[in-house]
C-alpha cells in the first residue's frame, strides 16, 4: 500500500508455531530504508500464535523505493527475529489504501474511525491480564458494547462489533468475545490494548476519545 509517493507500507502476517520471540529489525535491499510505522522497541511475538503487521497496527515501512510501484509488483522483505533469525518473502503492490482518521485520535495505524452519534451507545472497556498456564488471560469488561460475531463485515450497527488486540501495537488478531488468551511472551515490559471496531472495520470514537483500553504486565 502506497502512503506518499516515496513511502509503502506493507502488511505481514506473522505465524509463530514456537516458543515467544522478537521481532528485531526488517529490510528490504529495493528500498532505502525499512523501518517500523510506530517505534514500541522490539515488538514481541507470543508463543504458538499469529500476529502481523497490520493497517491498524504498527506496519513495515519501506522508504525511497526503486523502480516503478506498478500494480502487481513484488518486493523482497527480510524480517529478523531474535530467535527464528531472517526470514525473507516478498510483497505485492497493490493499489492505494484510503488513510483513515485513527491516527489523530491516538490510534494505532491508518484506519478509519466511527463517531458515536447523539443517543447512540457510547461503549466504553477496561481490561485484566492474568497469568495462567498457557500465558495470559485478558478479560474484557464492556458498557454499551456487544460482541457480534455474526455480523462481522456487514453494515454498522450502534453498539455492537468486535475488538483489535495488540501486544506493543503489534496486532495479535480480532476479539469477537469478552475473553482471549495470549501465549507465553519474551521476559520484560509489555503492553496490551484492545480497541472496539464497528463490524465494518473503523474504530469507535466518543467525543474525542477512541474506545480502547490498556494494561501492562511483566513477563518473567
């Protein structure tokens, strides 16, 4: 996806079939530079999970690009984690994706944003993280908001949709329930947020304050 004309941001689905690792660093040999859309220092991958850079989350940028973006071209990407070491594949240019309003809300990404309208449900969340066997179970606790799985990719409908879970903004997937489990994390400091979409992908907004909540945990 093209975001200037010198600059592409690329998403990348991230399977982890192992145990916790890091995503360190990334490069591209036809591109200038390649660096994270938002710096949260290296962006954890939890055990046996799936993760990606993601248009509402932090995603890869590739600057100063050389040759033509034609529609359909490939780029080399290598991605070097702390313990998988580089993995290289290649990206396909595709054309433009409208930038949204999320980021002047505080919002991770490019995404779009839905306003609450007068006499809507305005939902509101808060969070708990607690460790468990299998790593940690976050429980989120809901106002005004229904989980609506069924109607995931249809029309909006006030008050109801699903929400986005990040691990130091990289996205960890969908929430389409209360409840969610994130596997074993690499030792440190790391933050988990949860923000509430529409079931047509934009985040909700009350006022002037997106509807996501956040909690940090250590991870031995």
């Amino acid at each position: 996806m093209e975001t200037d004309p010198n600059q592409l941001a690329v998403f990348v689905k991230i399977d982890n079939a192992g145990q916790p690792d890091t995503l360190l660093s990334a490069s591209s040999p036809e591109a200038q530079t390649a660096t994270l859309s938002e710096r949260y220092g290296p962006l954890a991958v939890p055990a046996d999970s799936t993760a990606s850079l993601a248009a509402d989350g932090v995603f890869l940028q590739l600057n100063d690009l050389s040759g033509s973006l034609d529609d359909g071209r490939t780029v080399p990407i290598s991605l070097t984690f702390a313990h998988a070491g580089t993995l290289t594949t290649r990206a396909r240019i595709i054309a433009p994706q409208t930038k949204g309003d999320a980021s002047n809300y505080g919002l991770f990404g490019i995404g779009d944003i839905c306003q609450v309208g007068d006499g809507e449900p305005a939902p509101n969340i808060s969070l708990e993280a607690t460790k468990i066997e299998a790593g940690w179970k976050v429980l989120v606790t809901s106002e005004d908001f229904e989980f609506t799985p069924n109607l995931v990719d249809g029309p909006h409908v006030p008050g109801t949709g699903h929400g986005h879970i990040y691990l130091n903004g990289l996205k960890l997937g969908r929430l389409y329930s209360a409840e969610t489990t994130v596997g074993h994390l690499p030792p440190g400091q790391h933050e988990i947020r949860v923000t509430l979409s529409t079931n047509d992908h934009r985040a909700y907004v009350v006022g002037d304050a997106p509807v996501t909540a956040s909690i940090r945990i250590h991870s031995d």
